[in-house]
C-alpha cells in the first residue's frame, strides 16, 4: 500500500535518502508513492516546475507582497492581481485558512491557488488547524478543476514565522490524507521548497510520516 521510491544517486533502491536530481544538478528531491498517488519533495522555485496548479502563501488582503508570493506574482504577470482585484471587490479579500483561485498568467500551470496560512504567534491560536485548511482548501480548489498535479510552497514558514519542524508534518498529513481519499483527481503533490534548510525539514517530516505507517 506504501511504496516509497526515494533513491540515492547511484545507489540500488529502497532506503530512505535523496533521489538523483531531475531537474538540476545541485537540487534535492524525493518521492513517496501511495496506491497509485504520489507526494514530492523537490528544492527549487515554485515559478520554474511545470504543474496543473500552484498553490502560493498569500496574504488576507489578497494585495501582493514579498516572499513566495513577489515571486508568483513577478513571473505570472499582472493578470493574476487583475483577477485578485476583482475577487477582493466581491468578497473583500480571503480569510486565514482558506485560498481563492486564479488563472496563471505566464506561470507554466493552469491555475494559481492563493492559500493565506495563519502568522505564528505561540501554538495556541489555532495555528496548525488553520495551516492544514490552507493546504485542504488548495487541494478542493483542486478537485473542482480536475487538476492532476498540484505544487505547494512551505506556506507560512517565512514572514508569518511558523517552525518549519511543526509546519512541515501538518503540510503533509492534510495532503496525505486527501491522497489517501479514492475518489479525488488530485494524482501528485508536490511541495517545492526553496532552500535547504526548508527542503531537510519536509524530508524528515515525510520519512517519519513514512516508517509510522509502515509499523
Ligand atoms: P509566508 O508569509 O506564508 O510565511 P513567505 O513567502 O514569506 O510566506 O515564505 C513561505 C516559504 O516560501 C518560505 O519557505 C520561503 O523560503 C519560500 N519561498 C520564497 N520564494 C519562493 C519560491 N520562488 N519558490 C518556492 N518557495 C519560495
């Protein structure tokens, strides 16, 4: 029922490491296949990996700003705050936890998802429920689009401050958990994580996710 396929370069199978790069030598990726399904890690600009969607770490006001989202923004071109403005003047922007959906300009996607995760504050406002409906909301947008691949950043991991070792395990078992659901559209999630730093924490999240289901 769980196959994982990481592979270190050059070695035989079936252990636990990081796959040979795909996309450019010095990037790290990893896969874990699940009945038919797949979750990805890959270190890279979400601009740059082809995709159905992409899920981007927006902000409430759906206004634009630094981080993951300049960069979307940067590259997709100024269609997608066109379509932002609008959204915004029919429903005043998005609230914590949710994603309103975009086409995506000159991004290699068809849709841009634009999820606004919860600032960290100390654990105890309702911070890992509202980062896992960040992550379900991209993914029903999804499902209602019959998208197949999806990419998402590490959202909320930068500006708004969350711990990358608690974000990366509620990023993973929400679309985990979708995965595992038979009747959805969506075949592969893969979470594009810019740094090393941001990719190592997503790998050790998944490799535990991966030897607690395989007990
Ligand atoms: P948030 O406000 O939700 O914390 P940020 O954009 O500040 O969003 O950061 C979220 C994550 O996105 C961070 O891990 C950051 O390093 C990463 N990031 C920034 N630019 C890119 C990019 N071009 N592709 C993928 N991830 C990116």
């Amino acid at each position: 029922m769980f196959l994982l396929l990481a592979k270190k370069k050059g070695s035989a199978s079936g252990t636990f490491s990081i796959c040979a790069p795909r996309f450019r030598a010095t990037l790290l990726n990893m896969r874990v296949d699940l009945n038919g399904k797949a979750i990805r890690l890959v270190q890279d600009d979400i601009t740059r990996v082809q995709m159905d969607a992409i899920a981007n770490a927006a902000n409430r006001a759906l206004v634009g700003g630094g981080g993951v989202d300049g960069a979307i923004h940067r590259v997709g071109g100024p269609s997608l705050m066109a379509e932002l403005n609008i959204i915004r003047a029919r429903e005043g922007g998005c609230p914590t936890g949710s994603a309103v959906a975009t086409t995506a300009g000159l991004l290699p996607a068809r849709y841009v998802f634009h999820a606004v995760g919860p600032i960290y504050r100390d654990g105890n406002a309702n911070e890992a429920e509202l980062l896992a409906s960040c992550y379900r909301s991209c993914l029903q947008l999804a499902e209602q689009r019959a998208v197949r691949r999806i990419s998402f950043p590490s959202i909320s991991t930068g500006v708004y401050g969350y711990p990358l070792d608690k974000a990366a395990p509620i990023a993973l078992q929400a679309v985990y958990g979708h995965l595992m659901e038979q009747q959805h559209t969506v075949e592969e999630v893969t979470f594009v994580l810019f740094d090393e730093r941001t990719y190592r924490a997503y790998e050790r999240a998944l490799q535990a996710k991966t030897l607690a289901e395989w007990r």
